[in-house]
C-alpha cells in the first residue's frame, strides 16, 4: 500500500540546512496498524507530513497504492489525499462552529456528495465511534476523547485506504489514550491501513509493528507476534 526507498528531507532556514529524513525505506502492506515512534525532533512528522502528500520530499521515491507520488499539482495531489488519505491529528482539528455531525460530514463536502447522503454517512460513521447522541453538540460540548472521536470518524467518512495519525493520543489522559487506541485497532480490525506517530512507548506497544526513528534513520522495524508475547507471560 505505502512504498518507499531512500527518502531524504532537509528545511533550509536561512542559510543553515536541517538533513531530517536520512534515506528511509519501508513499505506498509494493506491492512497493517504500525506504530512510528520516536523522539522528539527524530522526524516523525515530517515523514507523515511527506506520506500524507501535505510535504514532498528532496529525494527518494514514494509510491501509494502502486501510484507514484511525485511533482503532482496541488489540484491533483488533493484529489489524491481526499481520495486515499484520512488524517487525524493530536489537536483534533475540529471546526469549532460546526456540531459533531457536520465536521463528520465536510470531507464528503469537498467529495461534491448531495447534502442528505453526506448527513446519513456522517451519521453512520458517528455511530460506529460511539457518537450517535452527541451529533448536535458542537465541539466545545465534548471531552477531549470524544473530540477525537468525531475526527477519527470524519477521517473515516471518505472512506479512505490509509488513516494517518499524528499523535492522536497526545492531548488525553492514559485512560482516553487506551479507548481511543482500542477504537483505531477495532477500525485496523476491520481492514484499514493505519499509521500512528507517537513519542510514547506504551501507546506504540499496542500496535503489532513498530517502526523505531532516531534521527532521520530507522533503528528498527519490529513485528510483534501476538502468540509468542502471550506464551512468554505464561
Ligand atoms: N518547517 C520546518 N522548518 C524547519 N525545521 C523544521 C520544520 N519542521 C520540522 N523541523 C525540524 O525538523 C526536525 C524534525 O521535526 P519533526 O518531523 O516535527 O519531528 P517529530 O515529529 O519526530 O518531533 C526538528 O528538528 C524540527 O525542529
Ligand atoms: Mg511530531
């Protein structure tokens, strides 16, 4: 599903150049949930930031669902994101002044769906992160698990191939943390490519691959087998 070989980034700022991404290949399969962790500063972001085609990169190649990612147009490299990315971020992103429903609804919005199937598929997808009663409130009317939530939902409405989270546990509590990453694996459950960045241990051992950063390099690349960590707590 995500290719990618070699890839390097560096931000210019003034006349100093950062080198952030030092040659990174991986590839994630249909259907994975891995966790990108890493320090602060390793670079995280900025290669979701590159995956989720919001940056490019200086070199190296990067093919999503088989489709090079390269010199696209800004109009072309949105109709891609919208038609194979959902995002979810740490901050939630909510629109402040629309109810949970209508966030939920907007990426159907720029899609050009009829208002009455964007408000039933809003709806459905509200129901499935357990937000069916809370669609009218808006977002200052929830906690903030229940804001992330409504975005895991919204990021779900377009129905995309890969979610992409970006500290989506940063800003709750251990508890929220816990239920908001039993919902993302019950939605990898049911099929969906996911990644998730994350500074925090506990949060990326509860993914089945974890992807280690330190500065720009991938350190390693694990997959956990469920069976055999079950046998050795036996
Ligand atoms: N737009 C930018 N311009 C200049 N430097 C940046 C920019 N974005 C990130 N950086 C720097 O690149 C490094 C990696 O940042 P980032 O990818 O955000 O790391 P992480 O998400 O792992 O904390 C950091 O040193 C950061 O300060
Ligand atoms: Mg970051």
């Amino acid at each position: 599903m995500i290719e990618i070989k070699d890839l390097h980034k560096s931000y210019q700022t003034g006349s100093n150049s950062l080198h952030v991404l030092k040659g990174i290949d991986f590839n994630v399969q249909e259907g994975e949930l891995v966790s990108i962790m890493g320090s602060s500063g390793s670079g995280k972001s900025t290669l979701l930031n590159i995956l989720g085609m919001l940056d490019e990169a200086d070199s190296g190649s990067y093919f999503l669902d088989g489709i090079p990612i390269k010199n696209l147009n800004e109009k072309i490299a949105a109709q891609y994101r919208n038609k194979f990315l959902g995002f979810i971020f740490q901050s939630f992103n909510l629109i402040t002044y629309k109810n949970a429903v209508d966030n939920v609804a907007m990426p159907l919005y720029y899609q050009g769906v009829k208002r009455k199937e964007r408000l039933e598929k809003a709806m459905h997808y509200l129901s499935k992160v357990g937000l069916a009663d809370w669609a009218t409130h808006l977002p200052n009317e929830l906690s903030g698990g229940q804001k992330q939530r409504v975005a895991i939902a919204r990021a779900l409405a377009s129905e995309p191939k890969v979610l992409l989270a970006d500290e989506p546990t940063g800003a709750l509590d251990t508890k929220t943390s816990y239920e908001v990453m039993d919902l993302i694996q019950g939605i990898n459950d049911e099929g969906k490519t996911i990644l998730i960045v994350t500074h925090e241990p506990d949060i990326a051992d509860m993914t089945k691959r974890i992807v280690n950063l330190k500065d720009g390099v991938i350190i390693d690349d694990t997959i956990v087998v469920n069976q055999i960590k079950a046998l050795a707590n036996v």
